[in-house]
C-alpha cells in the first residue's frame, strides 16, 4: 500500500472506495461465522441475549424462540448486507479495473495482503469473544462433583490422527451421518410404499399414497447442499484410507463404549490366543449346510409342539456362519479380548427364539432366588433387617457358557418337562429340538470356523434359559443346603452375579468360595469382598454403615460419557433415549437425596458433554416423574410397526402422513462412523438373497425375481425346470414356448436389489417389474402376471430421479 501515497486525489479515491467496500464485505463475513458458530454450539449472544419476566417453562421456551428469531433476524440482515456490498464490490472493481489497467492487479493484491491480516485479526477477537461466552455458559451449568470418565480413544497403534478426525472418532461408532435426499430418494419411496401396503383402509391409501408423492416431490426440489455432510464423509474417508494403509482396524472396549484402534494383527493374535486357551478347535470347512439340513429333519419329526405355517417361519433362508467380532479388555493386564458371536444368520437362531418361548411355557421354572434387574434388587435389599456382624460379599462365575455341560442340562430339562407333566411326544420333540440347537456351537472369524469343544452356544437365544435351568438346579441341589446354617443371611443371583450378606462372626467368604468351588467341577467362582464398607454390584454402589444399607448409582472406571451426540443425524427420541432410561432408573429406585442428586448431576455432565443443554435433561426429569407419578392407563391401540431409515428430518415429512392410520414408525441408521469406516469384505453376489433378473440370450428381454435364499440356489431351480419341462416360473415357460437360449449364472443372472424376504422386498420386485415393463423389457409371460398400476405416482419418481437399475450397496435390508 506504500506505493499508493503518490497517487492523486482522484485516483485514491477510486481506490478507497474498493479498500472500504471490500473490508466491509470481510467484516461481514466474519459476523456471519460468529452467529452461525453460536447457533451451533448453542451459544447467545449479548445482542440476542433477550430477558423477560418470569422463571416457569413457558416463559422459559418464548425466551428461547426469542433468542432463536433475534439471531436468525440478524443473519437474514448480514446475507441481504453481503449481496448488496458484493454487487458495490464488483462494480468498483470494474472501475479500477479500467482505469487501472495491467496496474490494477498488482494494487489489488497488496490491497488483499492488508485486508486479510486485518481480517485475520478481527477473526481471532471474535474467536476470543466465542470462547468467553462458552466458559460464562459453562460455569452457569456446569454440575457439582464431576464424573470421571474413561477417554474415548484409546490408540494402540503409531497412527497419527488430525485434530478433525479425533474429534469425529470422539464421537463414537454410532454417529449417524446424514444423506441428502437425492442420494436417498430410492429406498425412502420403498419404505413409503411398503408402509401404505400395511394401511388397512384401502381409500386411506391411496390418499396417503398421493401425498406422500407430493411431500417427496418437494423433498426433491430442495437443493441445498449439506456441509458438514461434505466435511463428515471427507474425514471419514481419511480415517478409513489411514487405517487401510497401516493394517489396522477399529475394535470396541470391553465394560465401556472406548473406541480401540489396534493392529490387524495384534487383534489376530489376542484373538488367537483365546481360542488356544479356552478349549476351541478349529473345523476344516463351513458346517452350516449341515447344520441347516439337521434343522430340517428335526422339524420333520415335529407333528405336536411346530405347525406346518410355523416350520416355515422359524428355518433361516439363507443362513451363515456366526460372526465373531472382539471387545478389548484394555482394563486388564496384556489387553486380552471379550468374544461377541453374532448368531442372528446361523441356521438355528429363528428355531432357537421359538423354543425359548416355549421353554418358558411348558417348564415353569421357579426363580426362588433370581432377581430381575436393579430396581427389583434395591426393592429386596432395602427391606432387610441387618446388623454390625453382617458383611456384604459378590462372587461371579467365571466363563459360564463356556463351562455349562450340555448333556446333564439336557437330562435336567428332560426331568423337569417330566414333572410338569408334559405329554410324551411334547416332551421328545422339544429334547429333540434343544439337541439340535445344542449341538450347533460353533462360529468363524477371519474366514475361518471353529468350535468349542463344551459348553453352550455364546450369542444365542436358547443360552440365557439353558444356562439358567443348569443354574437353577445347581442352587435347589447344592446351595440350598449351605444356605440352612443362617451363616449366610441373603442370597441372590442375577445370571451369573451372586450377592450374598453373612454374619462375619460365624464363616469367613474364603469359607464360602471354597465351599461353592466344591460343588460342582464345571463351575469356579471369583470372590470380591466390602472395600471400605463398600461394595459394587450390578449398576449400584452399596454402603455398609453399620447394617444399614446405602445405595447410589455406581459407573465402572472403564466408563466413558459417549451417548448419541447431538449433532448425529439421528431422530432426537434416539438421542435422548439413553437420557430417558437413565432419569427413569433415577426416579424408580429407593436412593436417598444426596445420591438422586449426585447421579442427576452426572446425567446433566454427560449430556453437556455430547452437545445437549442442561434444560433438555431438567425437563425430561420432570415430565418422567410426573408420568411414574400419574400413569397412563388408556388402552393402546394395535398398530403395526413400520421401519424408516432416518437420513434426514425430511424424513418426518413422510412419516408424519401416517399418524392418523394404524401403522407407528420407528426408524433405523445405517451410514454411521462405524460402517463407513469399517473394511467391507468382497461378497459374492450370487452367495446373496435379493431382486434379480435373468437375460433371454436370444430376445435380450428379461425375468424379475425374488429369493430369500442364495442367489444360486434360485438358478439353480430355474434351469432344472427347464430341462425337465415344468412351466413352474415365467422364465421357465418362455424358454420353453419360444426355444430361446439360456445361458449360466454368470451370463444370464444379475442381482439389482440385496434385500431379506418380507414385505420390503415384495416392494422392490414390484418397482423392478414396473421399470423393466415401461422400458418393454419384460418377457411376456411375466407382463401377464403382475401389474403394478397402484405405486406408479411413487415409482415414477425413482425413474424420474435418473434411476440406474443395477446394485448399488451390498448392505441388505433388515
């Protein structure tokens, strides 16, 4: 700029008036950040910081809206300010520009060099204004005695992360990233459709059909383009491309939500010592076909306890190999891993769900010393009579699945169904039943299968009542028994935690563990003993003052403060869910004041925490407690559940149309942290169950299909009908009327739609028929099967929305 003070009077002027118009615009800009940055971290400031009489909610909410409406007021002023100040700026650069000449870039740069270190300035005080609000805000709110947490992160690799990606990973594995419509459009017009199918009101339907096309029309329309959608995926990609190029992986924490960064093959090697330490052998091939085939024969054998409709629900259509996936016990020495079995695809988990129920039922299984859960606990506990000579003392039962024996649970439960008087052939299929289930414990990691060589299948739903018949037993058989003496005052057990209350002046507890460690040789019991007159169990800390009991709410040191957070895209009773369960705990549990205080305090600091104020949680508090206080005692109408997946509350504009039916929404994510940062293995296409089409090779026209099972086996089906004449498909019957060619699976069959059987995927199939018979696609045989005529509003849109019929996602609908 010094070489502008030679320039006369007239020329400054040009000049000057670009200087002034320009820092006006920057200046500008940055008051645009500060109020956007305060709407985000929920932070007012002085000029919108509005009061008004009165201290109750409605006063409280209008201050609110205020302050909400002064701030957006302002940003709509500074937005008209900018347009007009940029149109003055490009004028005024226009007149410098010919006056200037080849001049006027030079002056134009050194202009800028000035503007920007004042801009960067002025950047840094608002900054520093922000960060002053912040603390004041915080001191306001901020909860008495602080709550320890365990970090979120815990690094056991030499990755270096950016301080952006830190923070994405900070807020944990289910934080939802956000779709824009566009990108979403396709599968919300199947969960509309599939949603008004379930209407029972035919006339409603088509109401609800048409405005639903309306309102995704309009979803369409908007253009806006999400940042921090851009920004989120952008990192996400760096976290994943950092731990593809290293070898790493992300795990989760065992006794806490901490997000472990580790090594591919440091877990390999954790998880391979497990499995060479607790007695697991691996298998040389995949044995569920097998195991689906003896699922098979035994509900042929079933005429009494499984209807025919039944059998059909309860075998897996296209089953696998449970998962196993590893928690790190970073608490404990050498870190080694918790193993989670994923058994919701293995070929007994629907038949497992069933006979569970039917246990339940039929074996009247007395639970004389179980509890049910916290609050059942803290009933029973605070209605004891104690004394001084009285101890408190917990024992858990190490590895109990593991070690449960199944042939004697099987001759229990056998005796048991024989007591109850259960008829013969009952009583033979469901011991028929359970052995088969029983007998399929087995899992795969890392493409390879395994199976231990005792116990009873981890991560299925028969194990939790298996192991509670053995356990059962176990306490009529042999601690009943010990418990006559009175030596020991109080015994309960929740699954395999046992809490029990002796009087210290007639046995020791290393009396008492070695009593219990003698009775059974499957079963081996750890002891923890009072700690100061304090001892944890379950979710709550118990204090022994003398015989009397206090109790407040008690988070393991492995603990973190990771909830949802409030800026996931997530429908906000997601959000809040976590909230809602910990309140209702607080309200329904008999703690003293101090201790309800306390557990309120770090509910309020766990939620400032992850983005939320503290008067969300207040008024969640009081509208809890005024329902546990007056309960709702109306009848609730039966209505059948829909799933949404939420990418968007433009979602809401949809679902809000059935609010009025008999269908109630619930909503699913699936574009978290967690699944886009996670390595996607190659899966094969026709190992998958889902839409399909099949080529005529000689016509080119095609065949829409559907099958829950693999994709071969349908082909499979297909070409035998063919070769043995059975007109039993429309693919079938136009092979066999016209002479076309076929051709194998790799040339004929491709999957467009991944999808499980249900009524989403009748959905899709119909969609794909509509497409393929617009564009005379359709083989004949199949135009005059179905006609879709109902959906074309909704279905119109898909095409309009420049639909490409081929698989997008290999992430199946559930």
């Amino acid at each position: 700029m010094k070489d502008l003070k030679l320039i006369e009077a007239s020329q400054a002027k040009l000049v000057n008036r670009y200087v002034n118009t320009k820092r006006k615009l920057l200046t500008t800009n940055a008051h645009i950040w500060f109020n956007r940055t305060c709407q985000n971290k929920n932070i007012t400031p002085r000029y919108a910081n509005l009061k008004l009489k009165g201290s109750n909610n409605a006063t409280k909410l209008t201050q609110k809206q205020l302050i909400k409406i002064r701030i957006n007021n302002e940003l709509k002023f500074l937005y008209i300010k900018k347009q007009n100040i940029n149109n003055q700026l490009y004028k005024s650069h226009l007149e410098n520009a010919q006056y200037w000449q080849t001049s006027w870039p030079l002056i134009e740069n050194n202009i800028n060099q000035k503007l920007n270190e004042e801009s960067k300035k002025h950047y840094e005080k608002l900054n520093n204004k922000i960060n002053k609000l912040k603390s004041q805000l915080n001191e306001n709110i901020q909860p008495k005695n602080k709550q320890t947490f365990y970090p979120r992160l815990h690094n056991m690799t030499k990755i270096q992360f950016t301080e952006n990606e830190t923070n994405l990973l900070n807020k944990g594995t289910k934080f939802n990233i956000g779709i824009p419509p566009k990108n979403h459009i396709k599968q919300l017009i199947y969960e509309t459709e599939n949603a008004i199918r379930q209407i029972t009101d035919n006339t409603q339907q088509e109401a609800i059909r048409y405005l639903a096309t309306k309102n995704i029309q309009q979803i369409l329309k908007n253009k806006t383009t999400n940042k921090e959608y851009k920004q989120h995926i952008h990192t996400t990609k760096q976290i994943k491309q950092k731990l593809i190029q290293n070898k790493a992986t992300i795990a989760e924490a065992d006794k806490g939500k901490t997000l472990v960064i580790l090594y591919k093959d440091d877990l390999n090697k954790r998880v391979k010592h497990f499995i060479d330490n607790n007695n697991i052998m691996e298998i040389n091939k995949d044995p569920t076909l097998k195991f689906q085939k003896a699922v098979q024969n035994a509900l042929k054998q079933c005429k009494t306890i499984i209807n025919s409709t039944t059998k059909k629900q309860v075998q897996q259509m296209n089953p696998k190999a449970p998962n196993m996936n590893a928690k790190i016990k970073i608490h404990k020495q050498e870190a080694p891993i918790r193993p989670v079995i994923n058994n919701t695809n293995a070929p007994t988990h629907k038949l497992a769900k069933y006979i569970h129920q039917t246990l339940k039922n039929v074996l009247n299984l007395k639970y004389e010393y179980n509890i049910t859960n916290t609050a059942h606990f803290a009933e029973n506990i605070s209605n004891l009579k104690l004394n001084t000579t009285h101890k408190i003392i917990t024992m858990d039962i190490k590895d109990l699945y593991v070690n449960i024996p199944t042939n004697e649970t099987l001759n229990i439960a056998k005796n048991l169904l024989i007591l109850n008087h259960t008829e013969r052939n009952t009583k033979n299929e469901i011991i028929l039943i359970l052995k088969t289930i029983l007998d399929q414990n087995y899992f795969q990691y890392n493409d390879k299968f395994y199976k231990p060589r005792s116990g009873i299948a981890m991560g299925s739903p028969l194990s939790g009542i298996m192991a509670e018949i053995f356990l059962q037993h176990f306490e009529q058989c042999k601690i009943k028994h010990l418990l006559e003496d009175k030596n020991i005052v109080y015994y309960n057990r929740y699954v395999d935690d046992i809490i029990m209350i002796y009087n210290q002046t007639k046995i020791t507890p290393q009396h008492i563990l070695k009593q219990f460690n003698e009775q059974n040789k499957n079963l081996q019991f750890t002891l923890n003993e009072e700690t100061n007159k304090q001892i944890t169990y379950l979710d709550l800390k118990l204090t022994n003052d003398n015989g009397r009991i206090h109790m407040e709410i008690y988070r393991k040191p492995t603990s973190t403060d990771i909830t949802i957070n409030n800026t996931s895209c997530h429908p906000q009773e997601h959000k809040l869910a976590a909230y809602r369960s910990w309140i209702h705990r607080l309200l329904t549990l008999k703690l003293e004041d101090t201790a309800k205080n306390k557990e309120l305090n770090t509910i309020i600091e766990i939620a400032q925490n992850n983005g939320y104020r503290k008067d969300e949680i207040t008024r969640i508090h009081k509208k809890l407690k005024q329902k546990i206080n007056n309960p709702n005692t109306n009848e609730k109408k039966e209505q059948k559940w829909i799933t949404y997946t939420y990418t968007g509350n433009y979602i809401r504009k949809i679902t809000k149309l059935f609010r009025n039916t008999n269908i109630k929404i619930a909503y699913k994510t699936n574009h978290t942290l967690g699944k886009l940062v996670h390595e996607r293995k190659n899966i094969d296409p026709y190992e998958q169950s889902g839409i399909y089409k099949l080529t005529c090779q000689s016509c080119q026209k095609v065949y829409i299909g559907q099958t829950g099972r693999k994709l071969s086996t349908r082909y499979t089906e297909h070409i035998r009908n063919i070769r043995l004449n059975k007109d039993e498909s429309a693919f079938a019957q136009h092979i066999l009327n016209t002479r076309h060619q076929y051709g194998p699976i790799t040339t004929i069959m491709e999957i467009l739609e991944t999808a499980k059987k249900g009524n989403l995927m009748n959905v899709k199939e119909d969609f794909q028929i509509y497409y393929h018979n617009k564009h005379k696609k359709l083989i004949e045989e199949q135009r005059q099967i179905k006609e879709t005529n109902n959906q074309k509003n909704l279905f119109e849109l898909i095409i309009q929305d420049s639909y490409t019929p081929t698989l997008t996602s290999q992430t199946q609908d559930t």
